[in-house]
C-alpha cells in the first residue's frame, strides 16, 4: 500500500537529514532505496526493496540495498520487523502503531489505536528487566485471503513479496493502471 505524497516527502527528507547530520553521502542510489522504503506501508524484505529500486536503477546491487537498510535501521530511521518465519522485513512507519499479520500470506499492516498503546507493562516483567517499548502484533487471516479461499491450509511462502514498488505506487496515485 504506498503512502501519501506527504507522508512520503515526510519520511524522505528525515531519512535524508538524519543521514547527513550522520555524515554519510546521499548517493543516488542511496537515495533510491530510501525512496523506496520510505513510499510504501507493505513492510517489504529486502528482494522486495533491491526489485523496485532495480526497476528505476538496473546498477544497483543486492549489497548496496541489504547495507542502505541496515545503516537506515541502525539509526532507527526504519524498523526491522520479525512477523514470519523468512526473511526480515522493514517498516518506515517511526510513528506509534502496531502490525496486524496475516498467517496465510504474510501481509504485515500498520494498526494504529489508542487502546493498544495504553496496554501496560506486566509487573512481573521487572524480574527479567526494564522494558523499553510495547508492541502489539495481532495474528490472523486477512480479508483477501479469505475472499480467495486461503483462510485455511497451509502458509505463504517465505519472502512473499506483497509490495507495490514506487514506480507502481506514483502510477497509482495517478489513476494509470499497472
């Protein structure tokens, strides 16, 4: 699901001013990859990521996206997220919320609600140590996969790409088709 054009500008002139205060060079390829991370809410892995950044950047290598994404989640501009077995996938949404995955295909989604941020830490917690942050992933069937049928068997693949790549979301928020 990409993002908004604002929320896209957000997300990259942060990335962007984080990396420079840093001092680490914004190269165009650099920059691609934070395009591409930062304009889309599909939590992709990094197959995803390095497929749509090649689309607009065929030099880019496989090294480059694997070393950008983990300089951006070592600085905290990013999240990496574990909700399936597979690859790690990476969230560039640094606001408060928490990730709905579904079982079947691996989609992970952003919930954002009041109600779980107020979900307070055990006491019994203090025995194992200090708590940092809360979140909460909440597991199940999503509603394309029980519109398809898939809300039973077996699980998605590993690695499934679910994502729109950035060349796919701009022609989206334009109305052409893919």
């Amino acid at each position: 699901m990409a993002v908004t054009d604002d929320e896209l500008d957000r997300r990259v002139e942060a990335m962007k001013q984080t990396l420079r205060q840093e001092g680490l060079r914004l190269t165009h390829q650099r920059l691609e990859i934070v395009k591409e991370i930062a304009g889309t809410d599909e939590h992709p892995d990094v197959e995803c990521v390095y497929r749509g950044v090649r689309a607009r950047v065929p030099t880019v290598s496989l090294d480059t996206v694997y070393r950008t994404l983990g300089t951006l989640a070592d600085r905290g501009l990013i999240s990496r997220v574990v909700a399936t077995a597979g690859p790690a996938r990476y969230d560039a949404n640094t606001r408060r919320h928490h990730h709905f995955v579904c079982i079947r295909c691996g989609k992970v989604r952003d919930i954002v609600d009041p109600g779980l941020d107020a979900i307070g830490v055990p006491r019994a917690t203090s025995e194992l140590g200090t708590v940092e942050t809360v979140e909460v992933q909440l597991r199940g069937v999503c509603h394309d996969c029980i519109a398809s049928g898939a809300s039973r068997g077996r699980l998605a693949a590993p690695g499934l790409c679910a994502t729109t790549s950035l060349h796919e979301a701009e022609s989206e928020r334009k109305g052409e088709p893919r």
